[in-house]
C-alpha cells in the first residue's frame, strides 16, 4: 500500500485501539443502518486521513481539506498513485463498504509504525 516508510509522528497504541473500535462499529452498523455507518465512516476517513499527514509530516497542527490529503501523502511518497486514487474515490462515496475498506487501508498504514 505505501511506498515509503515516514515516521516522523507516532500514534501510540491506545489511540490506534480507540480508532478500530469506531471502525469495527461502524461496520456493524452498515449491515442494518448503512446510511449511519457511511456518516461515521466518512468522519473517520477524513481523521484517519489527517493522522497520517501528520505522522508523515510531524505537523500536528496540519488540517487541510480532506480531499487535498491523499495527493499530500503522495506527493510525500507515503503512499503510491493507486492508493491516493482509493482515498480520493472513497471521498467521494456513498456507499460505505468503499469508505470502511478505505478506514481499514489507512488505520493498517497509520498502525505499521506504532
């Protein structure tokens, strides 16, 4: 999924259990409630997205518009060309199996330094 490793800002394990635990509940929710599972979904993409920025850039107080982010991390070689087309796609969705896979990529890349 990624290019290159960057680990200039850690997300220490505790954070990374409370963020799978958003994620697993709201792929709980999409069997049932799809549409309340795409509204969390979305947000955690948006912070999921964010958090890697800032482990990648060591710049916490970095918050650019979401749909920026994915060329961010590309352009940082965090992740490859395809990725970025995932995340921006995912963005995009409406359908929140696309945004879950999306949360379940970022939180693997996010964890694989912690």
């Amino acid at each position: 999924m990624g290019v290159k490793a960057t680990a200039k800002s850690r997300i220490d394990m505790n954070t990374l259990e409370r963020l799978d635990a958003i994620l697993t509940a709201a792929e709980s929710l999409a069997m049932n409630w799809p549409e309340d599972a795409k509204q969390i979904a979305s947000g955690l993409l948006r912070a999921l997205l964010r958090l890697e920025l800032v482990k990648v850039t060591g710049k916490p107080r970095s918050n650019p518009e979401p749909d920026r982010i994915a060329m961010k991390l590309y352009q940082k070689t965090a992740i490859d060309k395809a990725t970025m087309r995932r995340f921006t796609a995912a963005l995009k969705s409406q359908n929140p199996v696309i945004i879950l896979d999306a949360c379940r990529g970022l939180l693997v890349l996010i964890a694989d330094d912690a």
